[in-house]
C-alpha cells in the first residue's frame, strides 16, 4: 500500500509542476490543485499507515494498545484542506480577475506588463 | 504576565475584526489602522522588557502541556523580531494614512494590513512547525489580498507570480513537515530539537531539512528562488511594497535561522556550508540585478536580495558573533528598507514617475527629501557612523575569525557595488537638473501633499532616526543581539523552557 501511495504522490507532484509551467493560467490552477493533494497525500503516508486499528483506548484497558492508527496527521490534513481551499477560492478569483484586466490567459504575454 | 506573549497577535486580530466593523466609516478605520499598530509596538516593547529581564517566556495554548499542545515561545530573538514588525507596521501604517487611496481604504487595506502583522507576529512566536504554516498561511493569503488589491494591470501580473511562486513554497514547507512527522513522531520545535539531538545523523532527515531550506528561501527570496520579488513587489501601492520589504522576506529568514539553530544542526559542516555558498551567491546576484534597474523601487527591490544575502552568511558562519551580526543586521535593513521604499514613494507621488530617467532636481527642490534619502541610503551601503556598518562589521568580523575569506571579500564587494547604486539614485533623483521635456511633473500633486506633509513625513523621520541611533548607540543593541545569538546557539535553554523543567 506504502509503495502504491508512494507512486501516487510522485505522480501527483509531476503532475502538479508540469502544470504549473504550462502557459495557460487556467492550467496553473490544476498545478496548485494537483500540489496540495500530493503535500496532503504524502503527510498522510509519511505517518505511517495502519489499517483498522483507530486510537481509541479499550474498555477495561488503561492505555492505547500498540499498533493504533495515528489521529495527528489527520488533522492535520484536515487543517491543510481548509486552508488549501481558501487559498484555492482565491486563486479561483486572482486569476478570472486577471484574465479580465490583461485579456489574455498566457502566461508568455503576461510576463511583460509589470511595469 | 502570560498574556503579553498572546497580545502581540490578539491587537491585531482585534483591530482587523473591529475595523471590518466599522467598515463604511472610513475615518474609524484609519485611525483605528494607526492606533492599532501603536498598540501592537507598545506590547511588543513590554515583551522584550520583560523576555531580557526573565528570559524565555512561554504559553501553552489551552493549558495542554508541551509536545502536544501548542506552544507559543518567546526568546530574546523572537521578541526582537516582534518588536520589529511592530515598529514597521506602525511606521507603514502612517504613511498609509497619508498615501492610501480611498477606495483601497473602503475594501478593508488596514483590516488586510492587521492580519497579515498578526500572521507575522504569529510565526515570530510560534513553537510548533505545524503552527508555522499555518501563521505562513495568515500571513501570506492577506499578502496576497494586498498584493492584488486595486486591480490594476500591472498587480495583476505582479500578483500572479506571487501567489504562485509562494504557494509552492507553502507546498513545500507542508511536505518537509509531514515527512519530518514521520521521522521523528513530534512537530514541536522543543520536542524536535530534543528528539533530533538523540537522533544518529540521517539521510531522511537531512531530505526534509532540504525541502525546508528550499521552502523557506523562497519566502526569502534567496538565490536562485527570488525571481517572483522583483516582478512583483514593485507593483502594489508603496506603503504594501514598503511593508513587504520590511517584513515578509524576514519572516522567511527568521524561519531558516530558526530551523537551522535549533533542530536542523546535526550536519552543520553540509547544511550550514551549503547557506554560506548561497548566501554568497543571493548577494552578488541581487546587487548584479540591481545595478542594471533604471526604475527606483525595482532596484531597492534588487537590494531586498542582496541584504537577504548578509543575513544567511551570518547563519552560515555559526558562531555566536555571526549570528548577533544577523540579528542586528535585520534590525537595521528592515528599518532602512522601508525608510528607502518610503522615500520613493513620497518621489513618486511628487513627480508620477518612478524612471530614473525622468526624474531629477529634487535636491534642489526639496533639500529636507534629499537628505531624508541620504541617511539610509548611506546605512544601506554601510559607512559609518550609521547602522549599517556596525552590522556589515560584525559579519565581515566572524567571517574573518573563522577563515571565509570568500565570503567576507564577496561581502565588501557587495558593499561597494550597493554603495555605487545609491549613488545612482542619488545622481539621478536628486543631484543631476531636472529633464527639460518633462511631461510627468504634476502641478497639482504637491499641492495635496502639503496638507499631508507631515504624515508622509513623519514615518521616514522616524525610521532614518533610528538607523542614526542604532549607529551611534550600537553598543546596547549589539548587546542585545549577542545575548539573543547565545540563546539560539545553545538550544537547551529553550528546550527548558518549553517542558517548564521536565526534559
């Protein structure tokens, strides 16, 4: 399972830089969709993956029994989602704003107009 | 007494949920924008005070004891730092109160320019990396919100390249943690600074401490990640490119020096030789970039590179009288920064323009401006008496004592190269006549900053004040950053701190 996620988020992170060296700013927010689900992914997995073993202490016992699944990472995924979101709905609205205000959704015309 | 470690976040937080309150009531705003952050600088001068006469004072957020609650921890660094932003966003928040444009003011510029000090305040103060991100997060998305405010054609361009860039840089930060987590089983810097030390040198940790070096010099803008500063920062208004000068690429180097004093040392001769050779390439190559710009904050946006570079050659060295260089050098290049940025702006609004080409008489015209730029100008490059030179001193110094040769010609290099493009400015803004076909000289403009003089003013004062009195008074704050280096050298003491006894 460890090795397959661990295709996965390579994948996801190839995936992801290619997209965000496109020209197309539309495809720059598929890059940053595709980043964070890889950064996500990968915290997930890093931590170790335990199946069907959640942390909750057994009745009678007054401690976790060892193998448990760790509750942490998930939070903070969950933390990273929400916030990956936010940032996302931004972007969202940067770049229909942009492409307004320039006209165009090329990365290469975009370059000159700084000044 | 706890309560004045969480002020520095809770001030701001409040002005930006009162001033979105009162968001139709402009006047409220401004003046709740300014007094908040002179509230924020207060409490942050009563930190320090007490972090120097007690030492390290830390917070357990909702009482959950040490690695697995979060942490909030101030050393004498982290205060500093603290006090800093609180300095800044006071002075920026002046200047804002003269410079900012209504409309901005009406979709919430100091509701914005709150969050992000709390976000800053936040990441100065946090011990906990998982903590870090998320006060990056604050931070960076109201950064972005000021970046892009305004929408006009160039901050669009400017912003996109921003957000982008930065948000790999979050990417990053996130993977580093979560493969750190993996490791070692604890995000809390105490606990990782601990837990790291028991640890036999590893590959898998020397990996994340890559990923954090890449992730936290992207915010820096060191070499080679720094492409997104100069395409962008010169975009927004000045008072935002001011503030971003001064505070954001600090934030990424206070978390590098953070990172790689405290937990990341177990391979100092790779990790700390690899910054040095950075360092030195962030500086030659920002002073390069800025040798060549004809536009004035294009080229202090340059400069924001090069300075980057003393700083990280401070961490590179490693020893307590670098590390106190680093300190008192991002002490003095904040305050000279923003003063720097803050002239230009005031320049700008005199003359509508920012080409070098197209300006000039200003000494002539306004004498006080001309040396108002001068002091800081002068500090940045480094002459004597003036902050600058104690800073590059001290580097230069610790360089020389622990045989970089390199480095410390390549930093007096720098030296000259930033000197020589002061002058540039200086030549061309001030000094030389002003040019005869001139379309951009705007009869009405000064006319509307003499009713503001004093708020355009007073700020730039202030700060080029200061880069005086750090100078002249350099002892007490040399001092100061001494005592500061000693504590992030000697990790046991905020590891004490942080488990109140237990280790």
């Amino acid at each position: 399972m460890d090795t397959i996620l661990a295709i996965v988020i390579g994948g996801l992170f190839a995936a992801g830089f290619y997209s965000l060296l496109r020209r197309s700013i539309v495809k720059l927010v598929i890059g940053i969709i595709l980043l964070s689900n890889a950064t996500n992914l990968l915290i997930f997995t890093a931590s170790g993956l335990t199946r069907g073993r959640p942390p909750l202490v057994i009745e009678g016992a007054d401690a976790l029994a060892h193998p448990h699944a760790d509750p942490l990472p998930q939070a903070l995924i969950l933390t990273a989602i929400v916030i990956g979101f936010g940032v996302l709905a931004f972007v969202l609205v940067l770049v229909h704003r942009a492409y307004q205000t320039i006209e165009t959704d090329d990365m290469d015309k975009i370059k000159g107009i700084d000044t | 007494m706890k309560l004045f470690i969480v002020l520095p976040i809770l001030i701001p937080f409040a002005t930006a949920i009162v001033s979105l309150f009162v968001r139709r009531w402009i006047l409220a705003q401004r003046i709740l924008g300014a007094v908040g952050a002179a509230g924020l600088l207060g409490a942050a001068l009563v930190l320090l005070r007490m972090v120097e006469g007690k030492g390290i004072q830390v917070v357990q957020i909702g009482n959950w004891p040490a690695p697995y609650g979060i942490t909030l921890v101030a050393d004498l660094f982290s205060s500093i730092m603290v006090t800093l932003a609180g300095l800044i966003g006071f002075a920026v928040a002046v200047y804002s109160l003269a410079s900012m444009d209504t409309q901005r003011e009406k979709f919430g510029y100091y509701t914005f320019l709150h969050i992000m000090l709390m976000g800053v305040c936040g990441a100065f103060l946090t011990g906990d990396l998982f903590n870090l991100y998320v006060w990056f997060e604050v931070l960076l998305i109201s950064s972005f919100v000021l970046m892009a405010l305004g929408g006009e054609r160039a901050q669009m361009a400017g912003a996109l390249k921003y957000v982008t860039l930065n948000l790999v840089s979050s990417a990053l930060f996130l993977a580093g943690t979560g493969i750190l987590y993996g490791k070692v089983g604890t995000l809390n810097m105490a606990d990782l600074a601990y837990k790291l030390s028991l640890e036999p040198q590893s590959n898998l940790i020397s990996s994340s401490a890559m990923l954090f070096l890449i992730a936290f010099g992207i915010k820096a803008a060191i070499f080679p990640l720094f492409f997104w500063l100069p395409d962008s920062y010169h975009t927004p208004p000045v008072a935002v490119s001011a503030i971003f000068a001064g505070l954001l690429t600090k934030v990424g180097v206070y978390a590098m020096i953070r990172a790689f004093t405290l937990f990341f040392v177990q391979d100092v001769g790779f990790t700390h030789t690899l910054i040095l050779v950075l360092a030195g390439l962030t500086m030659v190559t920002g002073v390069l970039g800025a040798v060549a710009q004809n536009e004035m904050r294009r080229l202090l946006s340059f400069h924001i590179i090069s300075q980057i570079g003393y700083i990280l050659m401070g961490l590179g060295l490693f020893t307590s009288l670098a590390l106190a260089g680093a300190i008192f050098f991002i002490l003095h290049v904040s305050i000279v920064k923003v003063a720097l940025f803050l002239v230009s702006g005031v320049v700008e609004r005199l003359r509508g323009t920012g080409q070098l080409k197209e300006l000039g008489g200003l000494y002539r015209a306004y004498p006080c401006l001309a040396v108002l730029f001068m002091i800081p100008a002068m500090s940045l490059a480094g002459i004597p008496p003036l902050s600058g030179f104690f800073a590059k001193l001290a580097l230069v110094k610790a360089g020389l004592e622990m045989q970089q040769y390199a480095i410390v010609i390549t930093a007096l290099g720098v030296s000259l190269l930033t000197l020589f493009s002061m002058i540039k400015i200086w030549g061309e803004v001030f000094w030389k006549p002003e040019p005869t076909k001139s379309e951009y000289i705007c009869s009405e403009q000064p006319q509307i900053l003499k009713k503001t003089q004093i708020l355009f003013l007073s700020p730039i004062v202030l700060l080029a004040f200061l880069t005086v009195l750090l100078g002249l008074a350099a002892e007490p704050f040399f001092t100061l950053a001494t005592r500061a280096a000693e504590q992030l050298l000697d990790p046991s003491e905020y590891i004490h701190a942080v488990f109140g006894g237990k280790p």
